[in-house]
C-alpha cells in the first residue's frame, strides 16, 4: 500500500517504511510539481490544510483512483470543501492535537495588547521612553470579561487559560459545557450571540469557518463590545469581517486586535503583496503568518492518530477522528 505525505513540515514524518504500519510505502512530497508523479497506486494521504489548493485537489481527485483515505494535519475543513474532495474517500482531521498551542498564541497576542508590549517596542526602536502614555494605557486580564465562541480543544484551552488570569470567561457554542467544568463562568447559545458580547473586553472565536459562521463578526457585534476591548482571530479569516476591524479600531472602540487568520490568506501564501493591506499597515494590530500551532508537539500526535487508524482499518473499526460531511 502506498501513502503519500504533503505537508508544510519540511521533516520526514514517516520513514520509508514503518514497523507500525506493516505493508505500508510512506513516500514524502515536498512540492505539488511532486504530486501527481507518484500518484498512481496511492491508497491513504497526509496533507497539510495549507497545501490542500485547487492543484493538489486536482492531483487528488483525478489521478488517484485507488485513494481510500486523506489524513489532513489540520483540523478546519474549509480549504478541503473549497477546493474539493474526491467521492468515497475518508477523511479525517486533527483536532484534538492542537488546542493548547493555538489558544497559548492567541492569549499572547491578548495579553501583549494588553500590556502595550507593540507599543512598547516601536518607542524602543525610536529611543522613546514615554512611560507615562505607556502605563496610562495598559490593561490587567484580571476581572475583565471574554467571550470564546465555540468550545471544542481550542476553545476549551483558551478558556483554561483565562481562568487562571482570573478572567470572567463567557463561553458561546451550540453544545452546552458540562455544568461541572471550572472553566465556564456563563454559557450562552451560539444563537443568542449578541447577548454573550454585550460589555465584553475580549472576544476570541475558536469555531471552524462554514457557511453559518462566515462574517459572523462584523460592525454591529463588534459595537455591543466595550469600547477599548479587543478581538483576537485565532479561527479563520472570514468568521470575522476584516473591514468592520479597521472601522472599529479607526474609531477608537477597539483598542487592538491580534490576527493570525485571514480572509485573503491563500494569496499571501502565494507570494501576494502585503504592501496595501489595512490589517498589516496599523500599530494597533498584532499580525501573524498563520502560526499559532507552531512550536506544539503537533507530529508525534499526527504519527500516532495515522498509525492507529491504520490498525482501525485493518480490522475494520471506524477511523478516529473521522469527520462526516453532509
């Protein structure tokens, strides 16, 4: 059986052959030029979120005719859907393994808002001390209110992190938190959203773009928050209104905003300029390059879950973590 991998590692994930999975050619793909060479006979699949484009969809699609399985690095499926997926092929994702590591970068980009640490650093480069406009300006995490929308690994981290800052944190999702959980000041439905945002300081979604969520932040949600509060995209570009941002910190009701997510994000990976773009020209806007999963013991977790769902498969057992699509 071969497996192929694609990812945006740059490591050997699997070697040629593994003693975990017996039968099994794991062949590394590096470059889509390298994909559809080695196409042929391919049964199973790793691949990144972010290499899964039109392209490598094609390759999927219509030159593998013996894929079973695709194994994706990521757990939203938007790219997936977008660019389209082939008929009767598992498919399942990575969710569980991140949550720690994505909601520790959002609470950074949070708390480093909070504390001016931007600001900071500019009047660092430009010899500035002005400590007085510093201090005037900074915000303690403690007492003050967020909002998470949607509750699954990533969700329920930030949560446990803003519970240990002291945080009120008000949890938006459609399933209802168990009552015992230490971490869920107050619940409130997805569909009472703007209930939930009303007098909030921070607002962080950790849901998954879909047609229901796209734009589901935009200038009436952001105006039922607190002026000088602060909203964190962690998710992914879409679920809020990248305008409604600008407009909201331009007149002064946001204080800062941290984004690792982005509406246009697949032509920034193709090499797009970010000369004209309003998120990258503001100071009151922490940007990153979708990253927050860096740095997190992502590959052991990702080389288990495929291992294991080989031994499922073999034996005829449903695949974890498979996702259903409609």
């Amino acid at each position: 059986m071969k497996a192929i991998y694609f990812t945006h590692f740059g490591v050997e994930l699997f070697a040629p052959t593994e003693d975990e999975a017996p039968g099994v050619e794991f062949v590394r793909v590096d470059e889509i030029e390298e994909l559809a060479p080695v196409a042929k006979d391919c049964e199973m699949i790793v691949v990144s979120g972010s290499r899964y484009n039109a392209e490598a969809a094609d390759v999927i699609c219509n030159k593998m005719p013996d894929l079973k399985w695709i194994q994706s690095t990521a757990i939203g499926t938007d790219r997936f859907t977008t660019a389209g997926l082939p008929d009767d092929v598992l498919f399942t994702n990575a969710a569980g393994f991140k949550g720690k590591t994505v909601s520790e970068h959002g609470f950074a980009m949070m708390l480093a808002l909070f504390h001016r640490i931007p600001w900071v650093e500019r009047n660092r480069q430009s010899r500035d001390w002005d400590r007085k406009n510093i201090r005037d300006n900074c915000i303690s995490a403690e007492g003050k209110s967020i909002v998470i929308i949607g509750y699954g690994s990533i969700g329920k981290e930030f949560a446990r992190k803003a519970k240990a800052f002291d945080m009120n944190v008000v949890v938006v999702s459609r399933k209802v938190p168990a009552a015992d959980d230490p971490n869920v000041d107050t619940y409130i439905p997805l569909s009472n959203l703007n209930e939930a945002l009303k007098g909030a300081d921070v607002v962080a979604p950790c849901l998954p773009l879909m047609e229901e969520t796209k734009y589901l932040i935009g200038d009436a949600e952001l105006a039922l928050l607190n002026p000088g509060a602060v909203a964190i995209n962690i998710a992914r570009g879409g679920i809020y209104e990248e305008a409604a941002i600008i407009r909201a910190l331009e007149s002064g009701h946001l204080s800062g905003a941290g984004i690792d997510v982005y509406e246009n994000e697949e032509e920034y990976e193709e090499g797009a300029s970010l000369e004209n773009e309003p998120l990258w020209a503001r100071d009151d806007i922490i940007v990153t390059p979708h990253m927050a999963s860096a740095g997190g013991p992502v590959l052991p977790p990702i080389r288990d879950l495929v291992f294991e769902n080989f031994r499922r498969m073999n034996a005829g057992e449903a695949l974890k973590n498979l996702v259903e699509f409609d």
